[in-house]
C-alpha cells in the first residue's frame, strides 16, 4: 500500500519533469506535447519494464488512478511553470527522488518474479531511466542519460547496493531506504562536483 | 467479421501512406526501405497496443493475410506514385480515414480486454498514430503527431465520444461511426481552417 | 544445447560490434555509453522479437549467462580496442555471422511457436537487425540497415531459402547451415561489390 503512494507520488513527479522538459523546448509547447511527453516521461520505464518481464496488466493500463496522477502533474506544472523556472534545483531534486524510487520499486518488481539478479538491476535502472530516454529519443536529442553519465550509474550504484543488502538480514526497508539515499546522494554530488566517468580514447 | 475487412483495409491505406513517406524522401527510396517504412507504418500502433495490453497473439503474427496486404500496399504505391504524387489531397482523406477507424477498433480491443476507461482512451490513441511517431523517429524526424497538433487531438476527441456513446443505449455500430466522423471531421477541418492547439509561453 | 551456446556466442559478437561503434563515436566514449549500446545491440533484436511472440521470460532475463556474456564482449573490446580499429574487416566478418545465426535462430524460435510463415521471416530479421536499429536510433543517426540496404536484405533471402528448405525433407541442421552460407555470402559480396538496391524516382 505505502509502495502504490510512493509510485503514484513518483509518476507526478516525473509527470511534472517531462512536461517542464517539453515546455522549455520551442517545438513542443501545445497542450498535446506537453501531456504526451509528461505520459512518456512518467509510465515510459515502468511500461517497458512490464513489457520485458510479461507482468500484465500493466499498472496504468488497469487502474486510472495513474492517468490522474499523470494529468495532475501536467495541470500543476502548467500552473507553476513560470515561478519552478526561476528555481530548477528544485526540479533536480524531485528527479532524483524519482529516479532513486523507481528504481528500487522496479528492482522489487523484477526479484518478486524470480529473475536473474543482474536482470533485475538492469529492471531497475530501466524503470528509472527509460521514461526520459523515450521523451529524448521522442524530441530527436541524444538521451540525458548518455549526456550526464552519472545519472544511470547512480542508479545502478544504488541498485547493486540494494541487491547485496537484499542478502543481509536488514529489513527490507531499510534496504530500500539505504539504496534511494545512495542514489541521490551519488546523483546531487555528481551534479555539485561535476563528476563524470572517465572517457576510454579510440 | 466485418471489424476484420475494416482492419486489413486500414492496413493496405497506413501502408501505402507508409510508402509514400518513403518515396517522399531521398534516403528510402530503395524498395527494402519503402516496405520496411510501410511495415512500420501499418502495423505499429496496433503492435505496441498488444503489446502493452498482452493481448497475444498479435494479429499480423497469427494471420498471414496482414502481410500480404502491406505488400499490396507497397505494390499499389510503388505503380501509382506517379499519378498519386499530383493528388496529395487523397491521401490526407485515406491518412484520416486510417486514423479514425483505427482509434476505434483500438478502443475496442482495449475495453473487450476491461482496461480502465482512460487507459482505452490511450489504447485507441496509440494504435491510430504510433506506426507514425516509429516511422518518423525512424527516418530521424519530430514525429507528425507533434508537429501537425490537431492530428491526435483529433483522436482523442473521437475516442471520448465513444467513450460517453458507449453508457447510452446507442447501438455500438452508430456509436463507432458517429466517432469515426467525428475524427475525419475534425481531422479535414484542422487542415483547411489551419488549426491548431494553443501555445503555452513559458 | 548446441544453440545455447551459438547465442551466447552471437550475444558477444553483438556486444563487441556494439561496443565498437559507441568507441568509434565521440559523445559515447564513457563505460556507461559503451555498456548500454552494447547491450542494446546485443539483446535488442531477440528481446523485441520475444515481446512481439509473447514468449516469456525472455532468455537474458531469466539467465545471468547473457549479461557475463555481454560483460565479457565489453571488456574484450576495451581490452582490444586499439589492435581492432586497425582491421575492420574482421569486424564486418564477425557482424555478418552475427546478422547470419541471429536470422535462423529467430526463425527457428517463431516457427516452434506456430506463427504465419511470413511472420516468421519478420522475426528472423528483426532478431537480426533491430538490436543496430535501437542503437543507430538512440544515437541520432539513420539506422544502417536503411544506409547499407542489402544488410537486411541478405537476411531476408537466408530467411525466406530456409523457409523453403524446411519443406524439403533436408534435416535442419543442414538447412540453418545452407542459410547461413547464404547470408554471410550476400552479406560479403554485396559490400566487396558495393551492391545495392535499385532506387525508385517519385
């Protein structure tokens, strides 16, 4: 019950980040781009996750309540997007508490079907990023995540965290906790201190 | 049985739109281009529909007959380019048709399978314009749906009047060709008054 | 059993010509970038055909034997990068079995689950190809099966020759084997001879 909240919570929250992505671009400031991108930015990973893993039926197909989510975070977007403009830290923020949630929430989803544990890493990282990797890929620019490279890797960081934790005798949600604070805290430093992993040259 | 004819007919159009963006462009104008671009086209709306419905298995997999009619397509496309290039009007009326008939027999698929009432909406959407946004993301291009707004909207419009025909007691088949006028209506109407959805400014 | 070993073999081809081909570009020379389209390349054709068949769990899921896999071509590219780059030739040989094993065994797998004949030859060429389509695709360039034609064509003949030998009373071995001759040879000449398709004027 707590996890439907956290997933509806984070699907607002990247609702809010696709549909400030689309508004900052020229091309895609109608009310369609802007709710398509949102809808691909907020269910994109976890569809495709869904997909992979053969888990029908996929939580926004069966239950409305997350195309709500999706328009209310389109709504409020709409509303607040001249004052969250002027302070995108905040925007930072909210994306990397998505990222951190979604991809604990498609690790859990991933071993509670018994998969392959590097399998369910790459579930994990792939609900977290894949939403923006359709929006990106969608509005024709190279995927953020090969651009900030830290971005995937906190997750997988996070993710590789939760599986090893998964073995000890911690309670799980502890385990879940530990990882999204790794993954945000990994995703906040990088962008501070500007790290970024290093180039192999040809 | 009658859905059937209706299905293979909106396939030999999509195709053939398919093949005419093809030809339409330098780099696809080679024959394994034209007919992969007319596959795309025809087939992935209703494809990533099954998909995410989990609706297997997936007619043109199961059906020969799907096939065969794209390669129609193709064939009838590739003798008429000449004569159908003078006429890009007819296009748009077949393009329009495609869209209507398929946002209608997607909703379709979508509430026989109990989705949630928002979720058909999306289902009807996707089938009708998704072989589209893959052909475009394809041949590297801003999907139409972004850039010609009223093309989905139009859609969607369609789809909630048959969403709200559906709980009166109008027979189903007056409720999917008052939809299907609907969208061609708006659809041919957005082009000749250029319509299209308001710009937000952010 | 002999198969399982002929795709984790393909999978580290993959890998490797994945690999390479984010080296070769300037914006994906970072681990993550190399990793991912590794990975794209080598699993996204199989996996899409898999979710299009609805057969689950799709192999890399349920096997961590195909992510060491991948890790090992990764490793084996950064490790070699230097020497390969000086002899592309062998790269092309080993994308040509790529393509070549990866069209039976994809046809093989459709025909096991009963599909309409041409559906199965979709499936052969998808496994083979659409892995490079994802990656060109998210690397914002023309995917290469539209820039060298007869790459997917070669595949498309191997596939539709070992449709028909299937017929004959010819074990299956010898079939795959013939196909994949097949292939690889049209494959080779058509680059040796600069091959194409003819192209269609509007």
């Amino acid at each position: 019950m707590i996890s439907y909240y956290f997933n509806l919570f984070g699907v607002v929250m990247f609702a809010m980040s696709g549909a400030f992505a689309a508004l900052d671009k020229n091309l895609y400031k109608d009310l369609f781009g802007i709710s398509f991108t949102a809808f691909a930015t907020a269910v994109g990973g976890g569809t495709l996750r869904d997909i992979i893993l053969g888990a029908h039926p996929i939580a926004w197909v069966a239950d409305n309540n997350y195309l709500v989510a999706i328009t209310a975070g389109i709504i409020l977007m709409v509303i607040l997007r001249k004052q969250l403009h002027k302070i995108p830290r905040i925007l930072l923020v909210f994306d990397s508490i998505g990222i951190a949630i979604y991809t604990i929430i498609g690790m859990e989803k991933a071993l509670d079907l018994d998969v392959a544990p590097l399998a369910a890493v790459v579930m994990g990282l792939f609900t977290a990023v894949m939403g923006g990797v359709i929006r990106d890929t969608l509005i024709n620019e190279i995927p953020q995540i090969f651009r900030k490279e830290i971005y995937a890797t906190a997750c997988i960081a996070g993710a590789l965290v939760y599986l090893v934790l998964k073995y000890t005798t911690l309670p799980d949600i502890w385990s879940a906790l530990i990882s999204i604070v790794t993954i945000i805290g990994i995703r906040l430093a990088a962008v501070k201190f500007r790290w970024s992993l290093p180039k192999l040259e040809m």
